[in-house]
C-alpha cells in the first residue's frame, strides 16, 4: 500500500509485526475495509506482510505488534522494532499477556517439544512465552482475542490526532 492513493508524503508511515501469534488480530485490522481505506489515506502502511511486499526499511512513527516472545530470534527482533517505532501498540492477548502459548510457563517446554516434534534438537526455543512489554517500553496496549476492529481504527486515528484512545477500561495505556 505504501506509494499508493493521495496520500501527503509526510504521512506517517505505519508498521505492522508478527511475533508468536495466529494472525488473527492482524486480520482484524484487513477486515476493517472502508475504515482500512481512510487509515491508508492518511498513514502509509509502510511495512504490513499480511498485506504488501514492502521490505523492512527504516523507522516507522506507529507500530502495531501482534504476538509474544517465544525465541531468542524474536527476543533480538523486538528490540529491532522498537529502535525503529516511534510508538509502539502492542495488539491482542498474545502480545499483552503471552496468550494461550503462555501454558507452557508452568510446564517444562523441553518436555513438550520431545512429545511433539520428531527432531526436538531443532527447535530454538525460550522456556517461556512472554508479553512485549516485557521486553520493550510499549506505549498502548490493545487487548482481547482477537482484538475489536472498531477500537483498533480508534486507536489508530488517536494516534494520527495525537490525543488518548477512547477504548475501554480494559485497553491500557502505560504512558
Ligand atoms: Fe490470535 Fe488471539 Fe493471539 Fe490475536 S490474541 S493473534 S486472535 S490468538
């Protein structure tokens, strides 16, 4: 999408990421259609994979991040996506609290991947699954599974307006 409609070419450039996650929050935000047209109007959606082939390239001033810390490769990652972020959303259970993955913090993962993987040696994998915000300063978070369409365009406008989002109690804000 980015480079397309009547855009300003200051608008703000949007990225959207995928860690440990079914995808289905990202959905959400394609599944908003006219409202997803008005959000291309004034953001360029610079890096989003579900959606473009756009490349990683440079800093992005809104990101919006589905899913938790599994891997040490996603550990390194998010502190990638957060140097280039100039906020940082974080969107649905899996990103806010580690989601349904995060029943293997009261088990040991070592036993599981035996049980379900054939060759348990290639699996990299942490010993936990946990939120962004454990990791990096997250500056809103979106919860819910997967999270409402309609407090995503919210929250996304409030970001391009510059004021709080009008979302429920259960959305946090940790400005
Ligand atoms: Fe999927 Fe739910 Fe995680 Fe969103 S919060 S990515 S819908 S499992």
């Amino acid at each position: 999408m980015s480079g397309q409609g009547h855009r300003t070419p200051s608008a703000p450039r949007l990225a959207v990421w995928k860690f440990a996650s079914c995808d289905g929050c990202q959905l959400s935000l394609l599944d908003c259609e006219d409202e997803l047209l008005a959000v291309a109007q004034a953001l360029d959606i610079a890096y989003f994979p579900e959606a473009t082939r756009a490349p990683i390239r440079g800093n992005y001033d809104l990101s919006l991040v589905e899913g938790s810390i599994t891997t040490p490769h996603d550990a390194e990652r998010i502190q990638d996506v957060r140097r280039r972020s100039r906020a940082l959303v974080t969107i649905g259970a899996c990103a806010t609290s580690g989601g349904v993955q995060a029943l293997r913090n009261f088990a040991n993962v070592c036993e599981y991947a035996s049980i379900v993987y054939a060759r348990p040696d290639y699996i990299h994998t942490l010993a936990t699954s946990t939120p962004i915000s454990d990791h990096v300063k997250v500056d809103f978070e979106l919860r819910g599974c997967p999270i409402d369409k309609g407090q995503l365009i919210e929250v996304i406008s409030a970001f391009l307006a510059g004021r709080k989002p009008a979302t429920p109690s259960h959305s946090v804000c940790l400005q």
